[in-house]
C-alpha cells in the first residue's frame, strides 16, 4: 500500500503522541477513598454523632478522621462501638488527630484505642503557644515525637505532625518547621501537609516535597479563598491549585486525602463538604 509523505507525518505524529495519551488514561484516575477531617463538623457531631456520621457517608466520603480524643472514647463511644458504628455506615477511620497532652499522659493507652479503631496514622494536630515560645521548646518537642513515633511503631501505627502557619514564621534565624524535620526520625515521624496553612504562610507543597521525598503521607485538602483576608474555602472554589500539588504525590509519598474547613463563611458545614467532594471528585491522581 502507497501511502503519501503528508499522510505518513500525519499518521507518524499520533502514533507519537498515543504513549502519552494512554498514559493519562491509565494512570490518571479520581481519588478512590476521599476523606473528611471531623473537625469540619465539630458542632453537628457534638449533638448528633450518628446522624452527622450517616450525612458524611452519604455525601460520598469513604474516609473520616477524627479529633478530640479523651477519656479513651471517641466523639463519647469506645473505640469498639465507634468502629461499629463507621463500619455500620461504611466508613473507616484511618488516621486520628491527637493534642499535646495525649502524648504526655497515657500515650501507650491513646495508641491502643486507635489501633482498635483501625487507625494506622496518629497526628499531633496542634502546638499551644507556650509549647512554642523558643527554638528549644521545639528541639524539645522532636525528642517527643520520636518517643511518640516509637510507641506508634510498635502498635503498627505511624506518627506524624499537622501543621498551621506558625511553624513556618522565623524564630531566632530560624524556621520552626525545618527544626521538626531535621531533628525527628523520618521513619518514626511523618508530616500531614495542611495544603492551607502551607500557603498561607507563603510556602510551595511541593517544593517542601520535593526537599523531603516521602515524608508526607497525609494532605488536608482545605482551599483559601481569592480575597484579601484570604478566609478558608470549599475545595475549588479558592485560589489553590490543588492538581498541581497532587500531580507530585508520589514524590511526597501521599496515601490519603482529606477535606477539611476550619470555618464556614457561607451556608452550612454539611454543604460545604458536600461542595467540596464534588470537586475532589474533579482531581486525578
């Protein structure tokens, strides 16, 4: 069969370019288990824990997790009727947002709950101020959450920490974050990329990917809105390209993805997160 030079160009440019075509197609898919920080619906679940849970499963999330653990309950039911009861909706809980005094205080029993829950990540969520004042309060702190991580480990649980915008602001020369990555175990302490406080405080995701490979298993997808106070926002409905940042997960080593907005400016926290799956739904990774 003759064919002619204009047609074998035409025909040689495709082939070329269907590797990369097929490429996209094969690899690019949706989020298969998007998750939800609780937190987002602190005040519905303070006065209906099941009924806010079954909304969430609803919406289309197939992962939560959780905060305010204490008295060794969640959200006040034990770590075996709060399990039942995700599992009853079709939810799991795999990582858990866990405060200061947690590690200070009955840290092997916390650990034990959660690995009954099934949570195979425990986050310290938060830094109060005077745990914070000086560069040695956080050298302090990376002793421990080694110690922390070490307990983890040994329940088959990964510890790790949760930013905000504060550890990225100078002390002494110095940023904060930095000091947490440098003097913890990357084996014993990972990090959860909060993609809002990141930015807010001026920093690129995957930049801090790229200079610590593998270190962040855990993105909270949280958008900040195009006004100058810059407030939280849905997901897609802000300023942060989040297809970009997830375009290097595998650089950073993410495994789960979960909503969260630490405030609502318009409409109720429930239609928030309802806005937000449907355009996490949008992202490939």
């Amino acid at each position: 069969m003759n064919i002619s030079r204009k047609q074998f160009l035409k025909t040689s440019a495709l082939a070329l370019t269907l590797p990369m075509l097929s490429k996209v197609d094969v690899f690019a898919k949706p989020i298969k288990n998007v998750g939800l920080q609780l937190y987002t619906l602190r005040n519905e679940l303070a006065k209906d824990v099941e009924g806010t849970l079954k909304r969430v499963a609803e919406i289309g999330y197939k992962e939560v997790e959780t905060f305010g653990y204490g008295n060794g309950k969640f959200f006040g039911k034990t770590p075996a009727e709060f399990k039942a009861l995700l599992t009853s909706l079709g939810l799991t809980t795999p990582s858990g947002h866990y405060m200061p005094n947690n590690l200070k205080k009955d840290w092997n029993v916390a650990v034990d709950h959660a690995a009954e829950t099934g949570q195979k990540y425990m986050m310290c969520a938060f830094l109060f101020p005077n745990d914070r004042k000086t560069l040695d309060d956080y050298k302090k702190l990376c002793d421990t959450f080694n110690e922390a991580g070490q307990v983890c480990q040994k329940a088959g649980i990964q510890f790790g920490y949760h930013n905000h915008d504060f550890e990225f602001e100078t002390l002494d020369g110095q940023e904060p974050y930095q000091v947490l990555l440098a003097g913890t175990d990357p084996k014993l302490v990972k990090m959860e990329l909060d993609l809002y406080w990141a930015s807010h405080a001026g920093k690129d995701p995957v930049a801090l990917f790229k200079q610590n490979p593998g270190r962040f298993p855990l993105v909270h997808l949280k958008d900040m809105a195009k006004t100058e106070k810059r407030e939280f926002a849905e997901v897609g409905m802000g300023s942060i390209d989040f297809q970009r940042i997830l375009d290097a997960r595998k650089v950073a080593g993410i495994e789960h993805f979960f909503v969260e907005q630490d405030a609502v400016t318009h409409g109720t926290p429930l239609e928030a997160i309802a806005v937000s799956y449907k355009n996490v739904e949008k992202l490939r990774v």
